[in-house]
C-alpha cells in the first residue's frame, strides 16, 4: 500500500521522548559527512511521524537538516494503535536504517530488555500471543518470537547479545561512573552477575573516595610540574636579558673604542 508522503517544516518536528534512551546521536566527523549528504542529496529516505509530529524513524535526518536551515522535508505521517507499537517502530526501523546499533552497550541493553518486552520474550522464549507478536506478524527481518530471533534481527550472536543484556543489572551510580571512566563491558558483565545493587552502591561510593584521593595526588603532580615549567621559562628569560645586557656593553664597549681611534 502506497503511503503519503507529505512535507514538513523540520522546526514543527521533535524527538521522541526515549529516543536518546535507546540511539546515540551521530558525532564528529561521521555527523559532518552525513549532514554534507543532506545538504548535497536532500532528505531522500522520508520520515516516519505520529499525527502530533513526534519523529520515529529520522531523527538525525531532522537534526541535520534543522543545522542547514532546510524549509521542509519529506515525511510519511503513520497512525499508531498503542505506544508501544510506537516503540516497536521507532527500534525496528533506526536499527534497519543504521546497518547495525552503534549506541554504547548500555543502550543496546536498553534496545535488548525493551524488545523483550515488546515481544514478551523471557525464560520462557516467547509468546505467539503476546499484543506486539499481533500487531506485527513477525519483526523486521522475521518472526521474533525468542531471544535467538531477537539477537539475529540485532545483528548479534545470541551469548553477546546475553553479555550486553546483563548489563540492564547494573546501577544507575554504577553506569554514571562507567561511562565517565570508560570501564571495560567485559569488566562490567563480570560486576553485573556477581555484585547485587547494594554492593555495586558501596563499591561506586569507594571508588569516588579513591578517585578523589588519585585526583589530589594527579592535581599536586600537574602543579609541581606548572611550578617547574614556570621556573624554567623565568630562567630563559632572565638569561636572555642577560645576554641582551651584555651584547648592549659590547656594542657600548666597541662605539667607544672606535671613538678613541678617531681621536
């Protein structure tokens, strides 16, 4: 069936509230070649939009084109039976368009444990009756009706797409300082199936006082070695005025001399 497409003043679009929960938004120089192929091309792929302009397959196609001051684009205006048909959409199609997911692995956590329940997949494998298994039919590259399904339509092998799921244990504190200290996913896989919520508190609160404590002694490094640098720099300096002193006597020494000669 032929869907309509109409345009679209991009500044009347916005993001879908849990969108940022699930997808990264494209960066440096991936983000400038990708709004150059906007600029060149125009937005071909249109979006998909709710009748209240809430983007659910495009956002960075709109991200681009608000950059380039772009006046409309292309957009396909869908009606949706529940928000979590919503939801289905708006995963299905960025992992289609994407080729892969590219979020950091506590996203794609987030992507694993939010199509789970979208497909009430769980020990038990799956559920044919399940309301998202209705609306669909199948998912996007096939029926998805347990994990092994879910992990091939996510372009994962099943036990990494497991390793990434645990992750969905890990404390919100625990996640802040991961992320902020790039701490390996095989190292938080490790904490998430043997350290509980209360554990992980206790450990994220001693990790933040020997954090401090690394920061004071980095701090007291960095300024010995400003104080050393300052020193240094104070010494050319003094040398080179020095050396200006002494060149000025010389040319003093030498204008009288050539003085004495004359005379």
């Amino acid at each position: 069936m032929t869907q309509e497409i109409v345009l679209k003043d991009p500044t009347s679009l916005h993001e879908h509230p849990r969108n940022q929960e699930f997808f990264d938004d494209i960066t440096g120089s991936k983000w400038d070649e990708f709004k150059t192929s906007i600029a060149q091309m125009g937005v071909m792929n249109p979006l998909i939009v709710t009748e209240d302009n809430t983007v659910i397959s495009g956002w960075q196609r709109t991200r681009a084109a608000l950059e380039l001051g772009m006046k409309a684009v292309p957009c396909i205006v869908r009606q949706f039976e529940s928000e979590d048909e919503i939801l289905r959409c708006l995963i299905e199609t960025n992992i289609r368009q994407r080729g892969r997911i590219d979020s950091n692995h506590f996203k794609q956590a987030a992507i694993i444990g939010e199509m789970e329940r979208l497909y009430n997949i769980g020990k038990r494998g799956g559920d044919r009756h399940s309301e998202a298994f209705k609306q669909t039919k199948a998912g996007m590259n096939g029926s998805v009706t347990n994990q092994d399904d879910l992990a091939d339509m996510m372009g994962l092998s099943p036990e990494h797409m497991r390793r990434i799921k645990s992750l969905l244990s890990i404390t919100p504190e625990l996640r802040e300082f991961a992320e902020a200290n790039d701490t390996p996913m095989g190292l938080l896989t490790s904490i998430a199936k043997t350290m509980g919520a209360d554990a992980q508190r206790e450990m994220v609160s001693q990790l933040g006082v020997f954090q401090q404590e690394v920061d004071s002694q980095v701090n007291k490094k960095i300024k010995e070695f400003l104080q050393k640098a300052q020193a240094e720099k104070q010494r050319q300096t003094e040398a080179l005025l020095a050396k200006s002193s002494e060149n000025q006597r010389l040319k003093e020494e030498l204008a009288s001399a050539k003085n004495k000669a004359v005379h």
